[in-house]
C-alpha cells in the first residue's frame, strides 16, 4: 500500500506553455488559481518537456525515458503492456486511478489493464449523471480567406467545454465515498487550450490584442518548416492583428482553464482530503499561438514556446511559494510521484525525483534537458498525411484545419526531419539532420530570434554542446531489463541437444 495513504490530483490541460501564466511572468492574463497553486505549493520555472507533441511526451512522462529509447516518437505508436508506466506502478500498489479527459497515451490493451475501457476514454467508473459538453465553436472564415487555416474559431454558443464537463465529473469523484475508500491518482488530461482557438464567454474576447506584449516576429535563420508552415496556412498572408487576436483567444482560453482549477481545487478542500493529497499541475508542452508568426507546433518545433511548460505542486508540507530556477524535465513528475508513494520503480530510467526541492532545495544548476522530435526519411509509416491512413479524415479533406500540416510533411519530408535538443541555463542547441540545426545564446537572445549556429565567436560553445549530447545519446540509447534470463540451457535439455 502507498505511503501514508497519500492522494494525487494531476491536472494536465493540452498544449499550454508556462510563459503564458501570471505566476510565470505574463503581464496581462489572469490567473488566480494557478497564481494561488504557486503561492502555497512549488513552482519550477524551467520545467521543459521531451517532445512537443502529445503522444510522445505524454508516453515519456509515464515512463521517464526519451522518446528514442523506446521509439516513441508519433502519434501512432503508443505504450503497449510490455512496457513500464507510472499507472501500472500505482495500480499494483494498491491505488485507485481516475481518468478524465483523453487518451493519447496508452494502447487498447494496456489501457484496459488499467481497468479502463478504450472505447469510452475518460468515462469515469462512477455512473451518477454528468453533464455534456455543450460548447460549440466554428471556422467561420472562407477556404479562399488566408485566415482559414489559422485554426482561430469563433464561439456560436454553449458553455460546457471538453475541461469544465472533466473537471465537474473529477470534482464530483472528490466529494463521492469512493474517493476514501483507498488512495487514488485522479488524473485530468483536458483538451483546452489545445486549438482551435476559441473559448465561450466572456474568455474569448476577455483580453484586448493590442494591449499584448509584442509578438516574436518571423526572422531569418530559423529551419526552413518555419516559413513553409507560414505558406502552406497561408498565415503569411494574414494582417498582423489576426495572429494577436490569436494569442489574445489563446489567453482567454487559459484563464478558462484557470477557472476550472479553481472549481477542482474547491473541491477538493470541501471533501476534506486537501491535507492528504497533493496536486500537481503541468502541460504536455506549449504552443506557437502567434509567435514567429506561427499557430499550433510542429513535430521537430524545438523552441521554448513549445517546450517549457508550467509545473506546479502543491503538497502536503512542502515549502509554500519555494521556486526552483534550475532547469527540470517533464518526465521527472513520474520519479516524483513513486518516490512520494513509496513505491520504487522496476525498470531503468532516466527521470529525477523532485522530492527535495518539493521541501525548499534547489535544483541542479549543471542540469541540462533534452528534448527531440520528428522522424526519420527512412521512415514513411510515420509522416502525417498518409492517404492509407485513417485519422478522422484530418489530412485528406482540403477543407480540414491539419491539411496544411499532412500536405506539407508528405511534400517535404526533410520538414520534420529528427532533431535533438540540449539546453542549459546559458545556451541551446538543436541538431537536425536534414535541415538547419540552431544555437541560441540564452543570455543574450532569451526569445530565440538570433541563431548563432556555426558563428566563429560560438564555434567553442557549439563543440562543447554537440560533444555532451552526443553522450546523452550514448547514455540513453537504450535500458537493460532488471530481471535476467538464465544463461546456457537446462541439464535435461543439454542432453536432449546431444543426442540429436
């Protein structure tokens, strides 16, 4: 059984970046609940996942390894059951796991281990009555207009989003019997501020574009999927007030979310269990939302737009308003939560246990994270757009908003080619294969506007970067199994092989 008995409460909304945050530094949103979270728990202000787009970041936080360890790196090849996770861990010892929100994660036959069935993902096991996702928003621009594929739609009506219909059945969890009848993981991977961009009122037009701070431009020097994301979505046609009304509804749909923290949080203080549980909240990575004059990400998108997230935890005595400025990676959550639990890990992995800064240490400042994307030229089954491939129709209907992305990736390929991310406190290092590879000097050009890669003044930085993720990759390349097969063969087998 878990140590103490202790709750977890995870709240992991889509595609939020952490700069987009009050309590990170956002001079415009509104954001009390997560603020109040930062206040009374931990924040980290460096927290950076290991790959920015879901399946694969969500597939490394379950189970600490890199997306190459295990070839996690599309949306198509999720955890299957002979692989470790966080939730099997949980299970085994004795916890009750709640799931609301999407999957994204698991496959058919590991989710349904879990105790979940894959056909209705995010149903809880409860069966009170809940209400229905009632929010509908549109693209009301014409396909001839360079605005159709921004993915900004408008609101037409309803206010119960994918995120207030998971977190009211979460709290409704929180205030039932079962939720003291054994210690639980309630898990909450919501949707929103995943695009389309839209949000019901008064979120969606809460925040004024022109009171933003001012946009990261397009620049040069940037790999080439920049510009070609901007053609294929005709986003370089677009004025500049439609890519800030776009970040303005990004930010109106974070303070939604905001809300429903607010809502889960209330919850969980009137079931009484606030003192035993601790709540963690963080994102499977950000978002473009007009930036570089971009939307969405990219799956080789390696920039801290995408890759720094909020990672906020509240717990049980920890060290109220403690920030750790050190740099920590996302699948550190997982070392974490077995560590709190008392339950220790089966497998070889390369996750970090939190735990001290939880209580008012700080962080490593040598630490450098890691992060990777895209694919392989070798590797068709894995590019978007596939007409062999069923995904909702996404990337065969020309009228649909991921068509741009499915086109471009089967056009070219070398688009979202792989690529490998270092970054320290000071620099950051991308490494592409077949398109250009990036340097930033942190200190100097902390939005990542002026790439250095190859400049003679940084040729001792760029050596020092490359040579240490080289080792990384050595390092990490792959994980011995704990158990061990016997060597050689039985004796009565020994003496079967000799007789024949």
């Amino acid at each position: 059984m878990a140590a103490e008995n202790r709750n977890f409460i995870f709240f992991f909304p889509d595609e939020m970046r952490a700069e987009s945050l009050s309590c990170y530094g956002h001079p415009l949103v509104k954001t009390p609940n997560f603020d109040r979270l930062a206040r009374e728990g931990v924040r980290f202000e460096q927290c950076h996942v290991q790959h920015t787009v879901c399946s694969p970041s969500r597939c490394s936080l379950m189970t600490g390894w890199y997306p190459h360890t295990a070839g996690h790196r599309t949306l198509w090849h999720l955890l299957r059951p002979h692989e470790p996770s966080l939730f099997r861990y949980l299970k085994q010892a004795g916890y009750r796991i709640e799931w609301f929100g999407k999957n994204d994660l698991y496959s058919t036959e590991y989710f349904r281990e879990l105790g979940c069935d894959f056909s209705t993902t995010g149903k809880s096991t409860l069966t009170d009555s809940n209400p229905s996702d009632s929010f509908v928003r549109e693209n009301t621009f014409d396909p001839e207009d360079p605005a159709y594929y921004s993915f900004l739609f408008e609101p037409k009506g309803g206010s119960g989003t994918e995120t207030a219909v998971k977190v009211q059945k979460a709290t409704q969890f929180l205030r039932s019997q079962d939720a003291k009848e054994q210690p639980f993981f309630l898990y909450l991977p919501t949707a929103m501020p995943h695009p389309p961009y839209a949000a019901p009122e008064p979120y969606h037009n809460m925040y004024d574009p022109d009171e933003l701070p001012e946009l990261r431009p397009p620049v040069a020097g940037k790999p080439g999927f920049y510009e070609k994301i901007r053609a294929y979505r005709r986003l370089d046609q677009l004025p500049g007030d439609v890519l800030k009304k776009i970040q303005a509804v990004y930010l109106g749909m974070i303070s939604h979310v905001d809300f429903w923290l607010g809502e889960l949080m209330n919850a969980l203080e009137e079931s009484g269990l606030a003192d035993s549980t601790t709540i963690i909240v963080s994102s499977d990575h950000g978002d473009w939302a007009g930036d570089y004059g971009l939307v969405e990400k990219w799956p080789s998108g390696l920039d801290d737009t995408l890759t720094r997230v909020p990672l906020l935890v509240r717990s049980p005595g920890c060290k109220a308003s403690h920030i750790v400025k050190e740099q920590v990676e996302l699948f550190d959550i997982m070392a974490t939560v077995l560590d709190m639990a008392g339950i220790e890990a089966k497998h070889n992995h390369f996750a970090h246990s939190l735990v001290p800064q939880l209580h008012g240490e700080p962080g490593d400042p040598s630490r450098a994270v890691f992060a990777e994307g895209g694919y392989d030229l070798r590797e068709e089954h894995c590019f978007e757009g596939r007409p062999d491939r069923t995904f909702d129709g996404f990337f065969r209907d020309e009228k649909h908003i991921y068509y741009p992305k499915g086109k471009l990736q089967q056009d070219y390929p070398e688009s979202v080619c792989r690529a490998s991310m270092i970054r320290t406190q000071d620099y950051k290092l991308v490494r592409r294969t077949a398109d250009l590879s990036e340097l930033y000097d942190l200190r100097r050009d902390p939005r990542e506007l002026n790439n250095v890669y190859g400049h003679t003044s940084y040729r001792t930085i760029q050596a020092e970067l490359e040579s240490r993720l080289l080792d990384w990759f050595i390092h990490t390349a792959d994980v011995v199994p704990m158990d061990e097969d016997p060597r050689g063969f039985p004796k009565a087998s020994r003496e079967r092989s000799r007789s024949l």
